[in-house]
C-alpha cells in the first residue's frame, strides 16, 4: 500500500473538509449509519465468523454504532460544540483597550484511528473515535485490526461509498492495514492526532511515537482497566444477586471488555456464596489466537501467585486453528496477600478472569484504593444509604482516580450520551479525555482567536449574521464595570 499516496490524500481533503456546512457534514453521518444498518446481516455475519462474538452481541453493537454517527450528526448541527466566542471592540474595557476577539474550536486536520479488536463495529473501521473526527472536520484513516480484516474491508467499503455518495471530499475516508503502515502513518507530518484503543504495551509504543516526532502529536490512548468493585457489608446483606451479577459481568463477551471488573473488595468474613453453586457460563470463543495466548498466560500467572484461593477453576481449551475457548476463572485472596503478589496480580487479564479480595476494615479502603489502582476507566460502589457517611471518602478515592464512578450495577456495558466519560488517568488512558459520548468530538479540534478581522475573512460560525445559526457567546462592549456584581459580597 503506498503511504505517501494516502497521507497526501487525506492532507488534501482537510480544508474542504472542515468548510462543509454542518447540515451536509451531518447529512453525510446519517448517511453511513444508514448504509450500516441496510448491510446488518452481511457485516454481523463476518463479524460472528471472524471474532467468535455472538450474534445477539454484534446486532447490538452495530445498532451503537449507527445511531452513535446518528447522534454526532445532531452535535454538528447543534453548534455549541464550537464553543464561539465573540468579544466586541471596547476601548474602556477596564483592564485596558479590548480589540475585537472572536475564538472558535477548529478541526486539527488528518486523524489515524487504530481499530481495536474486541469491539468490531463500536470501536472499529466505524466506530466512535472514526465518528467523532468525522464530526469534528476531520479526515479519517483507520488501520484495521487484523483480527477481522474481511469485516474491515466491508465496512470500509460501505462508509467510503456513503459519503462519497453524499459529496464529502475525496480522501475524507480510508482503510490501512498493516503494523508497518500504521506506524509510518503516525510519523507522517500530515497526520496531526491519533486515537488507540488496545493494550497498555503497544499503547505505550505508539504514544511514544506520537510524542517523539519532530513535531509531536496528541496521542489518545485507551489502554488497560481493571475496573475495581467495592461492597460494604450493607451491600452485600442487602444485594442477594451481588454474587451472579458480578460474575455475570466477568463472563459476558468472555471478559473481553475494557470495563469488565478485574477485582471484588468485599469484607472479610461477609457471606458473599459459593461461585460454584452458580450456572457455569459456557465455552466462549476468544477473538483471536494472540488474545487468548496473552490470556492463557495471564490466568497462569494469577493461578501461581501464593496466597490465591481459587474459587471456579475455570478452563482454557485450545483447537487445531489455535484459538482458545475460555470458561470463566474467579479466585480470592486476602488484602496483605495482594500488595505481597502485587506484581502477578494486579495487570489486567483480558478475558473471563477476575479476583475476589477480602478487606478487614472499610476505613482502609480509600488508601489501598490510590496505592493499587491509579488509574482506571470505571470504579464501583455498592453500599446501602447507611453507608453513605463511611463510604463517602471511598468515593473521592474513586472520582480522583477514574473516568467513570458506579454506585451500584456493574460497569460493563457503555451507554453513548451527551454526558458519557469513557477514559480516566492514566494507565487507563494516555491523555484523560473520552472516546465514548459527544464530548469526545472535542479531542480533534482546538481553539483559534481571529482579531479585528474583516467580516467576509472570518470563520462562518463567528460572522455576526451567523450563517450556520451556531450559538455564540458575546461579551458587549462595556460589561466589565460591572464585574463581580453577580458574585454578591465576597
């Protein structure tokens, strides 16, 4: 594949690109999302055949997906996602003579979308990352995972006669494969942002990339979890199904979700159930060889480290074609064990596998809890209204050091909304944004002021006759000696 040829491509569609009026920019999405729908069953059937995901999994996801691009489309349209901003001319402007400034977010120009392997449509060739630089203005190249190529290649093709069908730019949209060519992608000059979501190793690689190039790009990361989930003894009195519900969430997709809880921090001595008494999950597929060796290793390492009492075995079993299909793994241990085998236990393990820790005093949890997980996409609470005085401070622990906080259910499952936070500190994230809802449009723009420009140069969303009806922010001339009037008395 020529990577000069697709560089210059998706250069060249940039400007016209980010001029396209929003109601077409919009048009153009619905469009895709369209196309998607109307090839449901072919897509979910290579789906099916390449990742081992069931159909009932991959019918929803593709429903996300379309109505994602659905949902970004009424962002472009909206317009407060520009945040424009209009500050008038005022020579008696208290900190001294104001001249016109008028500030509008702007598209970055070409994003590299690395597609992620556990969810081939929701975070793939179509998925939020490629949804949110669309929407944003910005041309797109994918570098497909190469745990579904032919999904891939389909999908690419359905997104590429859709806008080219609804008069977006040529270059707008493109399909990579290959390590070699992903990676001589992000150290082309033309690419000006990137987005990932895989492992913490190869995350880390190409942030690096990213960072070191002689003009460095933002690098959006989304690299590994391990989700903790904390109950007080409250909670698990009062949540009979506590038990099923947490491994219900361990074994769905076979634990092959960025959100699956990796740890269960319940009291010592609380009647949680016996996990084997439970309806054993059944056999699952995992999405490729490589995932389930780097799972198979993962669950050994865990099975090994001293102090684990295993609870449900679980199995690996591996066929001629060298996947692995998986049946979930739960152990226990107790809170000084786990800082004692920190090392073999505390790394994600993609797949069906999760840990159940005894802690003695709820009091301690707020500290381990910074110690051991700085960093992750989700944290959980269950704890009845009793608890809120004595958990309050579990839960500042929390919010510091995760993207998303839970107060009851379980983390797995990502609902796409306006309010949406899917990142968190790192090592959840390289850069602590959100790939999932409409904020994430705002990781491929970024802010340009105009000064005492002439009405016909500047940007249409900061004209005063508005000609795309975007709302606008405007401070009129003279308001500054009113400052602090609204505060009331300090």
């Amino acid at each position: 594949m020529d990577i000069d040829r697709v560089a210059d491509s998706s250069s060249r569609a940039v400007r016209p690109f980010a001029g396209t009026e929003p109601r077409a920019r919009a048009a153009a999405l619905v469009a895709v999302a369209d196309a998607l729908d109307a090839h449901a069953l072919e897509l979910i059937g290579l789906g099916m055949r390449e990742t081992g995901l069931a159909e009932p999994r991959l019918t929803g996801e593709l429903r996300r997906t379309s109505n994602q691009l659905r949902l970004f489309a009424e962002v472009i349209v909206d317009g407060a996602y520009l945040d424009a901003r209009l500050d008038e001319a005022d020579p008696e402007y208290v900190i001294g003579p104001r001249p016109d400034v008028r500030r509008v977010l702007e598209p970055l120009g070409s994003v590299l979308v690395f597609a992620a392997s556990n969810f081939p449509f929701a975070f793939s060739v179509a998925g939020g990352d490629t949804a949110a630089a669309l929407a944003a203005g910005c041309p797109v190249v994918v570098k497909a995972h190469p745990g579904h190529p032919e999904l891939s290649r389909r999908t690419a093709a359905i997104v590429t006669e859709a806008l080219a069908a609804s008069d977006m730019p040529d270059g707008v949209f493109q399909l990579v494969e290959g390590e070699t060519e992903g990676v001589a992608l992000l150290r082309d000059e033309r690419i000006r942002a990137a987005a990932f979501t895989g492992s913490t190793r190869v995350g880390r690689l190409l942030a690096d990339i990213a960072a070191s190039r002689p003009r460095p790009i933002p690098f959006y990361g989304e690299l590994g979890s391990v989700n903790p989930v904390y109950a007080t003894a409250g909670a698990v009195a009062a949540e009979p199904e506590l038990l099923s519900g947490f491994l219900a969430s361990v074994s769905g997709s076979a634990g092959q979700l960025c959100t699956k809880p990796g740890f269960l921090f319940v009291p010592e001595g609380a009647l949680l159930g016996d996990p084997g008494e439970l309806s054993p999950a059944a056999e699952h597929r995992l999405l490729y060889p490589g995932i389930g060796r780097a799972f198979e290793e993962r669950r050994d390492a865990v099975l090994g480290a001293d102090g684990v009492t295993v609870l449900v075995e679980g199995s690996v079993r591996v066929d001629d074609s060298d996947q692995r299909f998986a049946t979930p793994t739960v152990v226990e241990i107790g809170v000084e064990e786990l800082l004692a085998q920190r090392e073999a236990l505390l790394e994600e393990s993609f797949g069906p596998l999760s840990i159940i820790v005894r802690y003695p005093e709820l009091d301690e949890l707020p500290g381990l809890h910074r110690e051991l997980f700085p960093g992750n996409l989700t944290s959980t609470l269950h704890a009845t209204d009793a608890d809120a005085a004595a958990v309050a401070p579990l839960v500042e622990a929390l919010a510091e050091t995760s993207g998303r906080v839970l107060f009851g259910g379980w983390p797995t499952g990502v609902s796409v909304t306006n309010a949406m936070q899917h990142g968190g500190p790192f090592p959840a994230t390289t850069t602590d944004s959100t790939s999932v809802g409409t904020a994430a449009i705002t990781r491929f723009l970024r802010g340009v002021a105009y000064q005492n420009a002439p009405q016909a140069l500047l940007p249409a969303p900061l004209r005063d006759d508005n000609p795309w009806g975007v709302p606008q922010r405007r401070s009129a001339a003279g308001r500054s000696r009113g400052w602090g009037t609204l505060a009331g008395e300090y």
